[in-house]
C-alpha cells in the first residue's frame, strides 16, 4: 500500500513541492530548537532577543533580510524561532490528542456495546462544546503560557480522530483477517494493536497532516491575545506586535510573518489532501 | 412525528448530563482555586472567601462532611512554619519540625472571622498544655485531637504557664449535610437559571448575555446566511463545471482561502479597506455601515472550508446511479444538478448549517473584539482576558447547550427532509 | 447509411479510459445492429464492456469515458456527433434504459409517481399525466396508489416494475436491459422477465439486453452477441450459438453452465427454465 502511494504521490507535482516546502520548515523548526536549548544552556540572551533602539524599524535590507522590529531585533531569525513554536504546538498537542483519540475510536469500535455508547457520550459531550471559547477556557484555567495551548488544543481535537478511527474499526472488524484472528484466539489488545491499527494507519497519518495546520493557526491566535505564548518569538505575538507599526507604515513584519504562517498552512493543507487521495484511491474519481 | 421529538429530546439528556459534569470538572476540578485565578493572590483572605461562598466552592467537591476554610490554612511543621512564623510568642523549631507556644501566649490563627452558624473543627497534633478554641489540651506524649467548636466562639491558642508544642494543625468546616457539595450547588444555581456574578464587571451574568445577544446576532445573522447562499452556489458551480477550469479555480481558491490565517483577514481588511481607502468605518457599533466589513470578513473567512465542504457532498452525490437513470430519461444537467442533486445534497447541507446556529450566539469572538461590537464574543474575550470566570463558564455552558439543541433540530429537519428516516 | 430494417446500428465503436498507458480499452471496435422488433443479448463475463458499450449509444458512459472512435447510427444520425440537446430528446422518448440495481436507480428523495411523470413531462407534452402514470403503473401490474410511495417504501421486484414502467413511458423504439434482474431474487426474475417479453411482443419494442444468464438468452432472444474484453467475439442467431457455438470462449462461457448444453436441442419451455435457474442462481 505505502510504495503504492509513494508512486502516486510522486506524480503529484503540487504535493511534492508542499513536501518540500514542509521539509523546509522542518529544518528550519530544527534548527530554532537548537539555537534555543544552546542559548538556553549556556544561559545567554539569544540575538532575536536582544533589543537594539537604535536598530529599530530597518526596512528588509542586505543585513537585515526581512528587516528589523519596534525593538531593533531581526524579523527573520524571530520568523524561524516562530517556526520552531508552531511545529511544537503542531507536534504536541498531535501527541495529546492522537493517541486519546486513537485508544477510545479503537476500544469504542471494537467492543462495541457498552464501551462504545461510553465513547460515544464522552465525544458527543465534546464535541458539544463551543470550539474555540472552550481551548480558551482550558488556557485560562490551566494558565497563561504553552502548557495551556498545549492542553486546550489536545484536549479539544481528539474527538475528530476518535470518531475516524471508531468508523474504520467497525468497518475492519467484520473483515475476515479480524474474524481469523479472533478464530485463533488471539487476545483483543493484539488483535486491535497489532493487526486493525496498522491496517488503518494511513488515516492517521492523514489526519495528522490535515490537524497540524489547524493547530498551528490556533496557536497563532491565542498567542495572539496573549493567553499563550509569553516571552518567545511566535507568529501570533509578532503579528500583535506588526500589527501596531502596520499603521505607521512598517509593512515587512507583518507581511513575513503572515506569508510564512500563509505558507506553512497551505503546504500542509495541501499536502494532507494529497496523501488523502493518494492513500485511499477509492476516493479518486 | 411528535413521537420522534420526544424520543430524541430524551436522548439528549446523556450529553447535556455530561456537559454540565464536563464544565464542572473543567472549572471546579482542574481550575483549582478559582477565586485566586479570577481576583489574584494579592486581595485579603476574607474576600476570597466571600468569593467562594457566593459559587459555592467553600464546599467539598462532591461529597464530605469536611470542607476546607480560608480562615486558617493546613500546616504541618516540619514542612516550614508558614504564616506562623510571624507569631511573637511562638518559637518555630525546623529541626524538630514544631511550633511551640511560649508560656502565656494568646494566638488567634484565623484571618478573619467565622461565619456565626457553621461549627468548624480543628485537628491538631500537640504535645504540652494549654487551650483550643475554649477547650483544654493536655498530653505529655504527642497526641492528635479534634476539637468542634461553634463559628461564634472564640477560635484560638492559649497557654497559662507550661508550654503547648505543635507538629501539625488543621482546619476545617464541618458540612452539615454531605451531599451539599459544589457540584450540587452548581446544578442548583443553572436550574434556577443564575448563571452567575461577573466581578470583573460587577453586574449579573444574565444582564451581560442579555446585552450582548443583539450585537452578536447582528453580526453572525449576516454572515450566516450570506454564506450559506454564496458557498452553496459556488459549490454548485463547481459541480456543474466539474473538472474544467472552473472548478479547478474555484477548488485552489478555497484551499487558499482557508490557509489564510483569521486574523489577517482581520488585520488586512482593516488596514487596507478601513484605513487606507476609508471604505468601512475601522472601529465601533454605531450603525449599519459599522456592521459591513466584519460581515464581508467573517463571509470570506468561512468560505474556503464551506466550498469544499458542499462540493464533496454534491460531487457524491453526482456519483449515484440515480443520477444516471435521470440523465438517461432526457433530464437536463441543469435541471439534474438542480432538483435531482441539489435535493439530496440538501440533506447533509441542513446538517451542516443547523450545526453552526450555536455560533450565531457566541458571537464571533474575534470579529467583535476587533471592532468594537460590544457583542458576546468581545465580552468572552474580555472575560478571558481579565480570568472572569463566571462569564466564561455561562458562555461556554450556553454554547454546549445550543449546540446539543440544534443537533436534535438538525435531526428534526432530517426527518423532514429525507424519507428514507423512519420516524420511530 | 442504416439499413431500413434496423433500428441502430453499432460500427466499430471504441471507448476507452484514461490516457497513456493507464488506458483501459472497455470497448475495443464492436460492432452490431438491431432490427426493428427484434431482441438482441449481449453476454460476456463481468467486465468485458457490457454496460459501457449500452450507454455508449446514448452517450451516457461516465464522464471519464472517452469515445475513440465508430459510429451508432440511429434515425440516420451518428449519436457520436449529436450534441446535448439532440441526445436529450432522444434520451428516454426513443431510447430507454433499465438498469440493474433498482433500489439505487432510483432519487431516494422523490416519489415514484414523481419520477415517472418527469419522464413524461420531458418529451411527451399536453398529456393527462396523472392517467398515464396509472395507465403505465397497470401495464406494469401495479396498483395505481404505489405513485405515492417513495423508492425506499417498495421491494426490490416493485421497482424494476416501475423503472420499465419508467423506461415504457415514452413509447421507446428501443429498450436498453443492463442485467434488468440480476439483483432481484429467482421468483422475482421470472415475473420480470415473463412482463418484459409480453410487453416487447405488445408494443413491438427492439430490445438489447444484457446479461450473465444464459437461461435468459435461450428464452427472450433472437440473436446474441458474447463479448470478451471489449470485443465481439461470436454473434449469430440465438439457437445457433447457443447449439453449436464456435468460439471457444463461448463453448468455455456454456461449460460454465452445466445443464444448458448444446445438445439440448429442442426449445426449453418457460418452466423448464425457471428449474434451471433455481439450480444455478445463487440464493
Ligand atoms: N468509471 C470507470 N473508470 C475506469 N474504468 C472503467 C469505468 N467504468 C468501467 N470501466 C472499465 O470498463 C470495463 C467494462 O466495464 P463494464 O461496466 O462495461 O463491464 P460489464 O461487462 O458491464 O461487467 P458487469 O457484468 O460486471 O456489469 C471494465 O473492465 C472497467 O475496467
Ligand atoms: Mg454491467
């Protein structure tokens, strides 16, 4: 099935050049998180952080690439430590939510009954809740800061997953590689773990492609009304902070942070719904 | 049909069960102390407590016969001494891990004073003589005691002439009857309809959602329909022209149109619209024309995912073998596409749009805080802002319930719509 | 030019599939033609291009379909080269379908009353509709009140019933059967099948009927063509293929079932047939 996609995948010319361009930000996010933990352990101010009054406001320039901030600091290695931010979000809160969503959508179609009417009322009651009010009021409950985007992002998505994962179940159950394996006697958690899940693999991958930019733009706006990130360069601070100057005339701040979120969204996006078709060629025309 | 409702109504009550038990957990459990999240931990002690007993959190969560005070917080001495140090007659020992009251000591440990009627109790571990709340230590080995005492006596240490030595000590109001917990005030206070106190804006919840209803609904109104009209007829547009031009246009339109974040939408269309080219007004709620730029933004912002969405409905719809035996009778695409697809399409179209009344209610938080539309989204963010928390749990109760509502009315409406249900 | 006994006439036609070397050639160059009053079966393995090459000749093939090349001419015109507007009028008043799975045929949402005078309102105008609908309805041996009922509130012998009742609406010259019975159960098939022979023999109507059974080529027609991976591989009079047949795919497609053999020379009987298919058609 994966050599399959691949060569599907391969003649998609849109999804190769998102490939690339997520391969991009992943370096780029790599390469934040390093610059960080090596000023992190030696304990010194990182240069994005510094603040120089007598740099500030430079438009893009030979120096200054994309130019400088209110505070004199480079907008681009801000832009990469918020790259680095955004795949944070975009990995952990897949984390938080995958494998909840994964365990319930497995133990819920596989069991059925019981369990299942549980898993379903845990996510209907989830799912109830007002989106994006209720991330807030996990941040705001569990503190300003990462943590709390973190949580109320994870928290809040696995329903989706949980859903997907408990249809597809259902659907593997009834097929006869399930019914040989549970003829054999083998256990329930080796039959789900072992055998379904890796049959319905491709969904989550997809799914983490497609939930990856959304939790990326969440992050960018609860950061944005500062109830996440705090003293980090994230997109949202830096288009809170863009968006000021944009008044006074100071248009590459906010130009390259939203081209860069623009970007990253897009190719994920993109690239999601690619694998999507390439993964499940049923769903081609 | 009324049969059907009925039952449905009654499914409901799991998840509206679990909505309430999901925002209390969320508030009462994981929140902690909620009164230092909401007023800080630099007001007086007395005013927290006031804070608690307004919402019922000087209660035990669920069930007990013990809650704790504010008046005097758990101590146990090889710890540290905590607030006790500040004592002058008191010698605080770390090694030893006590606290000893000198001979003569008079000691009064509760920060303000108890409610007349609730009778509270102390568990001290104490070695030495003296008195607790009126009633005599004695013991020259360590020995732990509770003492009951009525919130209008006197509720502090005393000594005479041989020391009192203390390891730990604690606190506790005694609750009279156990099921009396926050969770049952909680279900008490949303079935009379109190929805709370904001202390942020020192009005009644109820007053603040009142106020805002109007200016929300002025917003998401507009938005709703227009967008519904437009990204239905564009899908329909895309299914009509199917792989040609036009559709692929319209597709990597709204796949760009999602990838755009909200708040550039918000940011860019007040820059360039309001403020350089003075189309819109940039900022308030005066009058009509304040309305349009958030309402073009809050249409264009939805759009995107809306296209695709329906487009994959009506494109799978286009792919039943009805289709065919229309198509094969002589009907016309047009006439195909509009009666024969649209119909069917119609079905999961109406869940889709009935799904999204409860954001009709909750405002759009962003849009209304941008421009100064003093609807329930800016209070929401506000709330958030300034940690208000009874405003933030009505709105987030509020928006779970008509969100369970519309789902019995989407189911409603399916029932109408589609045949096939059967309504028993 | 097409000859005046027939009705259509199907030349070399090619339709294929994607592109490259992904092209699938469901029709590969047949060829056919149809007499007036007359029934020809098209048998064939699944896949070998049965349905493609039916719909082809009102151009109804899924869209991803590309017509290669041939010719079909009906009424002195090459449906190929008409455009959407000429094939409409034809589509349903000269030419209609019956399609195989009844209960999808069907728009879930509007009743079969409903969907039946659609077809009438298209091409046959100042008509009391309602009466036609009961006319039809009793052709078909269905009570007139079943107007009223949605797909999903009928069985599965009821619908197809009512899609020939459909298909019957506009007085066809030519009925299309793709596999009309294949989804119904045994008892029900011989209902349909005994309706549509009286109902050709009534109205006179030239059909092309496709199918996988044999049982029913012996009984409704007078010539088969048996298609192999999108070609004709033998055509000729009923009996004669099926007695004698030449090639050896059609002597392979007979083997397969076990009691029609060629030596079974005189003409099965309705009854005798029915047995036959009970032994052979999947429950
Ligand atoms: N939508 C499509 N896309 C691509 N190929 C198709 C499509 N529809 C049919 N085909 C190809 O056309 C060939 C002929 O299909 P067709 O439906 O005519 O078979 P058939 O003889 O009617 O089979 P059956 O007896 O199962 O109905 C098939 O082998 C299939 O590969
Ligand atoms: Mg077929």
């Amino acid at each position: 099935m994966w050599g399959d996609a691949w060569r599907r995948l391969r003649k998609n010319r849109v999804a190769m050049l998102c490939l690339a361009l997520v391969a991009l930000f992943t370096l780029m996010a790599v390469y934040g998180e390093l610059v960080y933990r090596y000023h992190d352990f030696k304990d010194i101010t990182p240069s994005y952080q510094k603040t120089h009054l007598d740099l500030a406001f430079q438009p893009p320039s030979s120096k200054h690439w994309m130019g400088t901030d209110g505070l004199g600091r480079d907008v681009m290695s801000r832009l990469v430590q918020g790259v680095t931010i955004a795949y944070k979000v975009g990995i952990i809160t897949s984390l938080i939510a995958i494998p909840i969503g994964v365990f319930f959508g497995c133990i819920a179609g596989f069991f059925g009954g019981k369990v299942d009417d549980f898993v379903v009322w845990l996510y209907s009651t989830f799912a109830s809740m007002p989106g994006l009010l209720f991330i807030l009021a996990i941040a705001m409950v569990v503190g300003k800061g990462l943590l709390g985007i973190y949580l109320g992002i994870g928290l809040t998505t696995w329903v989706g997953i949980c859903r997907l994962v408990r249809g597809e179940v259902i659907k593997h159950k009834s097929q006869t590689y399930v019914q040989a394996a549970q003829a054999l006697g083998l256990g329930s958690g080796r039959i789900i773990f072992k055998h379904i899940l890796p049959n319905i693999s491709h969904v989550i991958i997809v799914t983490f492609t497609l939930r990856f930019p959304a939790a990326v733009g969440t992050e960018v706006f609860l950061s944005f009304l500062g109830i996440g990130v705090q003293d980090q360069p994230s997109w949202g601070l830096m288009i809170n902070s863009a968006r000021m100057r944009l008044w006074q005339g100071m248009w590459w701040e906010m130009t390259f942070v939203t081209l860069a979120v623009f970007l990253l969204v897009l190719a994920f996006n993109l690239l999601g719904d690619a694998l999507r078709d390439a993964l499940d060629p049923r769903l081609n025309d | 049909m009324f049969k059907y409702i009925l039952k449905r109504t009654f499914q409901m009550v799991p998840t509206v069960i679990g909505v309430i038990l999901l925002t209390f957990v969320l508030f009462n459990v994981v929140g902690g102390d909620l009164a230092a999240i909401a007023m800080g931990k630099k007001v007086s002690l007395q005013s927290l407590e006031t804070f608690d007993e307004q919402r019922g959190l000087n209660k035990p969560l669920f069930f007990g016969t013990r809650s704790k005070s504010r008046a005097c917080e758990d101590q146990d001495f090889s710890d540290g001494a905590g607030r006790w140090r500040g004592y002058s007659n008191a010698v605080y020992s770390a090694e030893a891990g006590t606290l000893t009251l000198q001979p003569g000591a008079e000691i009064d440990p509760l920060a303000f004073e108890l409610k007349a009627e609730d009778e509270f109790v102390w568990t001290v571990t104490y070695k030495g003589a003296g008195t607790l709340a009126g009633q005599a230590l004695s013991s020259n080995d360590w020995k732990t005691e509770k003492i009951l005492f009525q919130g209008s006596e006197e509720g502090g240490f005393s000594t005479a002439d041989v020391p009192l030595e203390i390891r730990s000590v604690k606190f506790r109001r005694v609750v009279k009857n156990p099921f009396d917990s926050q969770l049952l005030f909680y279900v008490k206070q949303l079935a009379r309809g109190d929805m709370g106190y904001s202390e942020s804006q020192r009005q009644p919840v109820a007053q603040l959602l009142k106020d805002g209803v109007l200016p929300s609904l002025s917003l998401t109104v507009p938005i709703f329909f227009i967008g519904i009209i437009l990204s239905v007829s564009l899908s329909l547009v895309c299914a009509f022209f199917r792989d040609t031009f036009v559709d692929r246009f319209l597709v990597t339109f709204s796949v760009a149109l999602m990838s755009i974040n909200y708040l550039v939408y918000i940011v860019a269309g007040q820059y360039f619209l309001a403020y350089k080219n003075g189309l819109f007004p940039v900022w308030g709620y005066e009058s009509m024309r304040y309305l349009a730029l958030p309402v073009i933004i809050g249409v264009i912002s939805g759009l995107g995912s809306n296209i695709r969405f329906y487009r994959t409905i009506m494109l799978d719809e286009m792919y039943k073998d009805y289709v065919r035996t229309a198509f094969a009778k002589g009907v016309s695409k047009p006439r195909v596409l509009f009666v024969h697809v649209l119909k069917n399409a119609m079905i999961p179209i109406i869940t889709n749009v009935v799904i999204a009344i409860p954001f009709l209610y909750t405002g759009s938080l962003l849009l209304e805080s941008f421009f100064g539309i003093p609807g329930l989204g800016y209070l929401g963010i506000n709330a958030i802002l300034s940690s208000d928390i009874d405003v933030v749990r009505a709105l987030v109760l509020i928006g779970a319930m008509l969100f369970v509502v519309s789902n019995l009315l989407t189911d409603i409406c399916y029932a109408a719509a589609d045949p096939r249900v059967k309504l028993k | 030019m097409i000859d005046s006994k027939n009705i259509i006439e199907v030349k070399d036609l090619r339709v294929h599939f994607g592109h490259g070397d992904d092209r699938v050639r469901a029709v590969d160059g047949i060829s056919f033609s149809i007499a007036h009053g007359e029934t020809l079966a098209l048998v064939g393995e699944s896949g070998s291009g049965k349905s493609i090459s039916a719909l082809s000749l009102t151009k109804l093939a899924p869209r991803q379909a590309t017509y290669a090349g041939g010719q079909i001419l009906f009424n002195n015109s090459n449906m190929l080269k008409l455009s959407d507007r000429e094939l409409r009028k034809i589509r349903g008043s000269q030419i209609s379908y019956i399609f195989q799975e009844p209960m999808v045929s069907f728009n879930p949402v509007f009743t079969i009353g409903w969907q039946i005078e659609e077809a009438l309102k298209l091409h046959r105008k100042d008509l009391d509709r309602k009466a036609e609908i009961g006319r039809l309805l009793d052709l078909v041996h269905l009570p007139d009140r079943l107007a009223a009922a949605y797909p999903h509130q009928m069985s599965g012998g009821q619908l197809q019933r009512c899609m020939i009742a459909m298909a019957l609406a506009c007085s066809p010259e030519l009925l299309v059967a793709d596999e009309p019975t294949t989804a119904l159960d045994v008892t029900v098939q011989r209902e349909i099948l005994n309706l549509l022979k009286e109902l050709s023999e009534k109205v006179g109507l030239s059909t092309l009927m496709i199918t996988h059974n044999l049982g029913i080529v012996s009984d409704l027609a007078d010539r088969v063509c048996v298609m192999r991976k999108g070609r004709i591989v033998e055509e000729g009079a009923t009996r004669q293929v099926l007695d004698d047949p030449q090639h050896k795919y059609t002597k392979h497609l007979m083997a397969a079932v076990p009691r029609l053999k060629p030596s079974a020379a005189k003409k099965t009987s309705p009854e005798e047939i029915d047995d036959e298919m009970k032994r052979w058609m999947p429950r």
